[in-house]
C-alpha cells in the first residue's frame, strides 16, 4: 500500500518515532514466528547435513568353525569392519554443506528483511494516519471557530444567510 512519506518526513516530528520504530523492529525481529520457524528449520537441516558426513557404522562379526574330528569348536574368527569413502567425496560434502548453509542464511536474511520492511511500513503508515487526524481536527475546529462567528455575524445583521452557506 502507497501512502506519501512525504508528508510525515515534513512535518519534523518523525524523528521522535524514529526510535520508537527502531524498538517495534527489533521486538518484531525477536519475536516473530516465521523467523523462529525459519531458524529452528535452518538448524535442522545444518545437523541434516553433518550427519551425512559421519563414517559408516562399524559391524562385527564372530563366526565359530566346527570340524568332523574335533570335539567341540575348532577355531573362530572376529570380523571387524568399518566403510569409508574417498577423500574426494568428504571434500566435495563439505563444500555442499557450506554452500546449503550460506543459501539457508541468505533465505532467513531475505524473509527478516521483508518481514521488518512490511513492520516499518506499518509504522509509518501509523504515523501518516495519525498526523492526518490531529490536521483534520485542527480543520474541524477552525470549521467550527468559523461557523460560530458567522452565526454570531447572522444574529447581528452582518451577514446574511447566503455568507453562512459558504462554509
């Protein structure tokens, strides 16, 4: 929605709101749920990310060999093993995650400064209307000082009816 700021910057009084508009930004910065949202999710998707990276998990195995001649087990054998990957693949991660972690910060930056830009433009929509009403009171009782002295004008004779129509 357009509104002359114009008209606020003006009248000189938007610097004693100025402050005031700085304090409602931050207090709708902190507290405002897309933004939350957005960072509990951005984190989520960050420990997503990592957990990707970590080794493959480690199996072990034990395996008994029995033989025809020999009475009860013969020998065994303890398998322990443990995946990886090449180097390469770590690396190439990594930079993935850095990128999809700065994109997820430039995306909440994005939202917060839209958010705070609709916030501010509220306000100074406020203070527009506000300015307006306290001008339109002023008009209302010049309107007002105004007729009472043509009616007083009419009662004396002074004026006639057609000079209180014009008002």
């Amino acid at each position: 929605m357009w509104f002359p700021v114009w008209a606020v910057l003006a009248t000189g009084s938007h610097k004693a709101f100025a402050q005031d508009i700085e304090q409602i930004l931050s207090q709708v910065a902190a507290n405002n749920i897309q933004l939350q949202a957005l960072q509990k999710s951005q984190e989520a998707d960050l420990h997503q990310l990592k957990s990707q990276s970590n080794l493959e998990g480690t199996e072990i195995e034990y395996s008994p060999f029995y033989t025809s001649g020999v009475s009860g087990m013969a020998s065994s054998e303890l398998v322990v093993s443990q995946g990886f990957q090449f180097p390469t693949l770590y690396a190439a991660r990594r930079k993935y995650r850095q990128t999809a972690s700065t994109q997820k910060k430039k995306e909440k930056l994005a939202l917060k400064q839209e958010i705070l830009l609709q916030a501010r433009l509220l306000c100074l929509q406020i203070i527009y209307l506000r300015k307006c009403a306290v001008i339109e009171d002023r008009r209302m009782e010049s309107l007002s000082r105004m007729e009472h002295l043509f009616d007083m004008k009419l009662e004396n004779g002074e004026a006639i009816i057609m000079d209180t129509n014009k008002l």
